[in-house]
C-alpha cells in the first residue's frame, strides 16, 4: 500500500471517531458564529444542529446541449416549463442568508452556469464571503471572457466531458469537440494550481464505457487533478442505457492498468469509490487552497452527499447519508430541497434568515435526518430517499421504504407535516391541455387542506374535473395525488402571465371555497358549474366534498326535479328531471329532456327543509313537475 493511502485511511479512521462521539457536529455548530445573525440561529436550535457547509445553487435551467443522458433538459423540453435565471436580486438573498457559514457554494444544477448572464457577479459575491467555488460545465463554453473569469476564483472547476475525440459530439449533443478543445486547453494553462483545482466528471454509460480510459488520459496529459466517474442512472424517454457490470468492470481494470504501469498521480475514482492512491488527502495543493478556518471547523462534513455504506470511503459511520445535514439544494427562486435528486419537494426558502431557519431547524427536516441513520427502522419521510439508497447502497437497506401514501401520518416522523402558515409557490409550471396547466405538489398536499391563490385571487372551485379545468378553466382545479390540475382565473397562460400561483393552507378568513368540511354547517344551495353531457339523456358535473344524497335536492330554475336516486340507466333512455347523486358527481336530466348545458336554465342543489329527501315533495316518474 502506498503512503498517501496510508495517510488518507488513518486519517479517515481518526474523522470517523471524531464523528461517532458527537464533536464533529458540536464543532461545526461554531461555525453560526459567523453570521450577523448568530443569535437567532443559536437560540432557534443552532447550538444542537449545525448549519449546512455545503451547497448547489440553481443559476439557470438554460443549457446551449441535449444530451441523451440530461434528465433535467430533456424533462424541461418534455413539458413546456419556461427557461429562466435565478434573478440577482435573489442571488443576493441567498447568499446574505447562507453564505457567512458556508465552505462551498458548487454551481451546478438544471443548466450550465456560465450562462447566467451575471455570472461575473455571482462569482464575486461567492469569493467576498470567503467560499469556495465548484463551477460544473459542459466545457463547450469557455470563451476567452469566461476564461478570464474563472482565473480569478478559488475553488474547483468540474468538467462535465463523457468522452473526448469524436465520441464526445455524439454524446454531447450540439457540442463540436474541434471547437471545445483549444479554449479548455488554453483555460489549463494559464490557471494557477493554488487557487483553481479542475477535475471531469463523466458519465458511464453503455456508450461511454469504452471511452473512459480515454478521458483519464487526456486528463491526465492536461494537468487535471481528478476524474470522477459515476454511473448513468437511466431516465425516462431515453434511449441511453447503464453499463453493464461487465463492461463496467473491464474498464475499471484498463484504467487502474494504466494507472499503475505510468505511476500517475491523478484522482480517480467511481461512484466515489478511489481507484488508486491519486489526491492524498493532504497533498500540497489542496492544503493551499482548501484549509481556512471555516473548512477546518467543518472538518467532519466532508463526507459524500449520496447514501454509502458503511464501510465505504467517506462514508459517515452514523448515518446512510448525510446530504439533509450538511448540504442544502437551492432553486431558481431561493427555494430549498434535501438534496438535488429531491428538488420536487421544497422544504422551504433560503431568501431571508427566518424563512431559512423555519425549515432547517423544522419538523420535516429533523425527520428526514433520522430517517436517514443507520440504526434507524420504519418509514422513509422523503419519499424520493427509497432509489437514491436502492442505486447506491443495493442490498444494504432492502427494509426501508417510502410511506406509500404520504399524505396519511403513521407516525409523526414518517412523513412530512406542514405546519398552518405553509404554503406551496408552484414551480415549473407545465402547460397541459386546453386552458389546464400541471404543477408537481409535495407529499402531504391534499385538496381537504389547501386552496389556490392567484396573487391575492382565491380561484375555484376546487375539485373541478379535470375535463373541465381543461375546457372552461377560469380559475378552477383540481388537487390530486402529487398533482395539481388547475387554470387561470382569465384562461392566460400560468407560464408567462406574470402572477404568482400558491396552495395555502385553508383558513376560517378565507373566501367560502366550493370544498366543504364535514365539521362546517352544510350550504343550503350549491350552483352547478361545468356541465358535461354525459350518455343518452343524462348530464354529469363534479360536486365539493359534503354533499350527501340525503340532504340536498335537485332544482332546475324554480322547478324541483326528481326522482332523486334514479338509476343511471333510467337517467340515460328517460330523462324527464331524474337524476343520482353517486360519490362525487352528480348524474342529472333536465326537464324536457333539453341539454343542461346550453338551455338558458340555472341548475342548483338545495338543501332540503328537514335535512333529508323524505320531507319534501314526492316527485313520480313521468310526473311533470308544477311550475312554482
């Protein structure tokens, strides 16, 4: 064994102890210090929890490739969201909130950073808080500007190159290698080693694999200090698959042949696994630019963000993964996920110091972190954790699962719990059909606690169908299982209109939403809106919840319809008023048999005078009801 392993394991083996008993955590808690704000983070429970050290920032979902393997880009393309920047004023949010305690703000999630058009600023602002920067991009953008930026920080640049040479234009779809080439080499060059440490992280497929010894060479003869592969995970509507354990294992032993014949010092490694002795934990370079005070007092957080096992390298010996504790995902409007595979369920917002402090030290995030120790039993809270420890750690944890419906608490740290003030800001709006529009929900988000707000507009009703959100639209929706189906209150398009779309918690102050709760006293008269002709004779249209058969009747204008409880059948061939409240629908006929949806005529659903359909007026079949 080499010395530069032996002295990365023994100080491994040290950290771990370090960690075990408690002091790494109690160590970084010092680091709240550094913030204007240290005494509100310490009295909100920073003394026991540290703050997180590490974090990804969402500059920009724009990305100038397509390629084959981009969940992120082909998912943007798939669904119409709209491409946008994180706004600078919001940058500056983040970064007064986050950045006084944070080692390294890594940029690098959706799209390419360099193509925030103020990356030059954002990259100012990360060095005047004394962070280091970690810039992941395609390669395919350094420009002789951009070259000139990137000199001037501290930190790491990561280069996204599957492959080199012809192999990287077919994978890189919309990338020219000829033209890549020369400006990477020229940036190599000129950079200073102290300051700006650069590494590649490719991504193996079936494709790539054969391709993989040729990126380590072609790092290696450039300067390049590390080359991180990691396996493709597959994603939906792709034509790209995962290596096969064959495959994978071949180019495993060509590259660690290669390393050992040439005695080359680069870092390599798989999945975060070392493939040689290469990057010594404490080598010369990284101890120039890396060991400031911040870094030391977080010296037990440097473990990988992803579940590992425990005996794995850099793994945390208490806990399967340690993301939720020491690193934080921030979106293009601020808003914070446990980690970037999680960016569906927003936690909260880093864009002031107590919205920030509300969700770190919270409910959802002290489960998640439970959830996620070794020693811990029962269900997973994030649901999104279940194949993020299924990829990684196959076979280690097979006993822990998601709550398989997670809106239902089983215990109160098995799922999330958002409190009374939560409410959800749509993102990635996606344009649907008709007038509908499709937004992601968190788990726990469910149509019996929560109303659509447009700016300060209440819309409705709620538990619209869907086929009529679709076609009338006009502000009504539908909450379904992690899906919300809604539309404009003018029918304009949610994308670009300029408002602002929330889910909030229903209050007693709230306008009278169309949604009743079984505690409130019933509505004497419900409206019918968005009437679809059904089959035959027959009408049908979506009721709120709490309206019973017993206690509400059906009225056409002034004129009681009947009978009630008719069969569906019956409603279909006869028509003439009858009609069946069934569930959440209402099957109805008019009265001349005439369509319901374009007749002139209002229809409502009274409550009857004694509560039940025995009190009022029997109404016959082939009765025609008197006019009133």
């Amino acid at each position: 064994m080499s010395f530069s392993r032996t002295v990365d394991e023994a100080t491994e083996a040290l950290l771990n102890r370090f960690i075990t008993k408690g002091y790494s955590d109690k160590l970084a808690t010092m680091l709240w210090r550094r913030h204007p704000a240290s005494a509100y983070f310490l009295a909100r429970g920073g003394r026991d929890v540290p703050p997180p050290v590490f974090c990804n920032l969402a500059l920009t979902n724009k990305c100038n490739l397509r390629c084959e393997i981009c969940g992120s880009q082909k998912y943007l393309d798939e669904t119409g969201v709209i491409r946008s920047h994180m706004p600078l004023d919001v940058f500056y949010a983040v970064a007064e909130t986050l950045f006084p305690f944070m080692v390294e703000v890594e940029l690098n999630s959706q799209g390419d950073p360099l193509l925030h058009p103020q990356i030059e600023a954002v990259l100012g602002t990360i060095g005047v808080y004394g962070c280091d920067v970690k810039v992941q991009t395609n390669g395919t953008l350094f420009t002789d500007r951009v070259i000139d930026v990137l000199l001037r920080q501290r930190g790491k640049v990561m280069l996204s190159l599957d492959a080199v040479g012809p192999r990287f234009d077919e994978v890189r779809r919309g990338g020219e290698w000829v033209k890549a080439e020369p400006q990477l080499v020229k940036f190599l060059r000129r950079r200073d080693r102290g300051r700006l440490r650069v590494g590649v992280y490719p991504t193996l497929t079936r494709r790539t694999t054969a391709d993989a010894l040729r990126v380590v060479q072609w790092s290696a003869n450039h300067g390049i200090e590390e080359v991180a592969f990691h396996r493709y995970s597959p994603i939906q509507n792709s034509f790209e698959e995962a290596p096969s354990p064959e495959d994978l294992n071949a180019t495993t032993v060509a590259i660690q042949d290669w390393l050992t014949r040439t005695g080359n010092v680069i870092k390599v490694s798989l999945d975060g696994d070392p493939l040689n002795s290469g990057g010594v934990f404490m080598d010369t370079t990284r101890t120039r630019l890396h060991w400031n005070l911040k870094r030391l007092l977080a010296i037990g957080q440097h473990r990988m963000m992803f579940p590992r096992s425990p005996e794995a390298y850099r793994a945390d010996p208490l806990r399967i993964c340690v993301a939720p504790n020491y690193y934080v995902e921030i979106g293009l409007d601020g808003q914070m996920s446990a980690c970037c595979r999680a960016q569906d369920v927003v936690l909260g917002y880093a864009t002031s110091v107590t919205d920030f402090a509300d969700a770190w030290f919270g409910d959802n995030y002290a489960s998640i972190r439970a959830s996620l120790r070794r020693d811990a039993s029962g269900l997973l809270p994030l649901p999104n954790c279940e194949g993020c420890i299924r990829f990684h750690v196959p076979g280690g944890y097979d006993n822990r699962r998601a709550s398989p419906d997670p809106g239902v608490t089983y215990k109160s740290h098995e799922t999330l719990v958002w409190p009374d003030h939560h409410a959800v800001k749509l993102e990635l709006i996606q344009r649907e059909a008709g007038h509908c529009h499709l937004a992601i929900l968190p788990p726990g988000v469910g149509a019996e606690a929560y109303e659509l707000w447009e700016d300060e507009t209440l819309l409705g009703p709620n538990r619209a169908l869907h086929d009529d959100v679709r076609e009338y639209g006009g502000g009504s929706y539908c909450i379904g299982d992690r899906n919300l189906y809604f539309s404009t209150s003018d029918n304009s398009d949610a994308r670009r209109n300029g408002r602002v779309y929330r889910l909030k918690k229903r209050r007693e102050s709230s306008a009278p939403p169309l949604v009743d709760h079984a505690e409130e006293e019933p509505r004497r008269e419900v409206p019918l809106k968005f009437i679809h002709r059904e089959i035959g004779r027959c009408a049908v249209v979506g009721l709120p919840a709490g309206i019973g058969d017993e206690q509400y009747e059906l009225w056409e204008d002034d004129i009681r319809l009947g009978p009630k409880a008719s069969l569906h059948d019956d409603i279909r061939k006869h028509g003439h008023g009858r009609y069946s409240i069934w569930g959440a629908q209402l099957y109805f006929s008019a009265s001349d048999d005439s369509d319901p949806k374009d007749n002139g005529r209002a229809y409502r659903l009274k409550r009857s005078n004694g509560g039940g359909h025995r009190q009022a007026c029997p109404v016959h079949v082939g009765w025609e009801p008197e006019r009133r």
